[in-house]
C-alpha cells in the first residue's frame, strides 16, 4: 500500500472515494493524456470490483518492519517468496494521523494495520489467482480488437483502486484507505503529527 502524492491541505475528507480513486489513476503513468471520464469510469469500476470481492485469506508469509516512512510504504507485497511487510512506523504514524484530524469514526483503533494487510491480501489473491482477469473484464479496456475478438487490457493502477476498496469493505471503514494515504503524503510534506494526547500522558 504506498502513499498517495497529495497537496497539504486540511479539506482531504472533502474529495470522495471515488475522486481519491480518479486522482491515483491520473498520477500513474501511462494515464497522463486520459479522459478524465475514462478515468472516473475505471476509478469506479476498480472500485466496484474490490468492493463487492469475497472475503480472502492472507496466505504469503507476514513480517513487521519499520523503514515504512522512508520509503512511502504503508505495506508492501513481494511474489518470491509470496511476503507481505507491514511497516509499522508507518502504521504508527498513521494511527496519529487519524486521530489528530478527527477521523477515528471513520478508522477505529487497528483498522490500519487491519487493512493494510488486507489490501496486500488482494494482491497476492490477484497475482495468483483467475481474479486478475475478471478485472480487466470489469474494467471494459480493449488492448486489441480483431473482428468480434476483443483482448482486455490493463489498467494501471485499477488494482490499486480495487485493493483499497476491498479494504475498505471487509474491515468496515468509513472512507477508503486511499483517503488516508493522502493524508499521510501530506504529513510527509508539512509539520508531522504530534503523538495524541493519551501517549503523552503514559509517558508521564
């Protein structure tokens, strides 16, 4: 799951889900010179996808690391061997982060880490598994058109969407992840988020 590139600014919540979606796609190369309707009709069918898949068990090996902050990463999926790397420096950071901008409804305690690893678990699930093209299927690209033969193309960065929206779904968050992410971009840019107000008071 890596961090969104996102302007500092206090209004993140005002952009929805879907517009969240919209702008990862636009920022993936490849995308700079599409329609942004194409865009916004990619952004939702990813979206749909993720959110309406089967509930799927993480089954790669998961190690806890930090190094999280700089590199971007919230967690990361890697095939050989199947691992997924929660970055708990990150996690930790954006657990304050949730708190100092009042989103806690949205991301209760845990719901982090929670779903960063089911974000990664849809990777593995993609990589491995028939899903990968049902995407493509969902998302209606045409790589190549030969009479009534047409090849489903690939989307950059659809399975980033549908990643964040079958996080979303199976941890019952109130917004997607992606919300989150940019506003951890933008701690990255401005002054950093100072521990809430119950850390403070067990140090004391």
């Amino acid at each position: 799951m890596t961090v969104t590139n996102a302007p500092v600014r206090a209004d993140l919540a005002a952009t929805d889900d879907i517009g969240w979606a919209v702008r990862l796609l636009a920022a993936t190369p490849t995308h700079e010179h599409r329609d942004p309707q194409l865009l916004r009709r990619w952004a939702r069918a990813a979206d749909d996808f993720g959110a309406a898949l089967a509930p799927v068990a993480c089954e790669a090996r998961i190690v806890e690391r930090d190094g999280g902050l700089e590199l971007g990463l919230l967690a990361r999926y890697t095939s050989r061997p199947p691992t997924v790397e929660l970055y708990t420096d990150t996690i930790d950071l954006a657990e304050r982060v949730v708190d100092a901008r009042g989103w806690r409804d949205w991301y209760p305690p845990g719901s982090v880490r929670a779903a960063a690893l089911a974000h990664e678990a849809v990777h593995v699930h993609l990589h491995h598994g028939p899903a990968k093209a049902a995407l493509k299927r969902a998302l209606g690209h045409t790589a190549l058109r030969l009479g009534r033969l047409r090849v489903p193309g690939h989307v950059a960065g659809a399975e980033e969407v549908a990643a964040h929206a079958y996080a979303r779904t199976v941890c019952g968050l109130g917004r997607s992840p992606l919300l989150l992410t940019a506003a951890l971009a933008a701690e990255a840019e401005g002054t950093p988020t100072p521990p809430p107000a119950r850390d403070a008071r067990r140090e004391n």
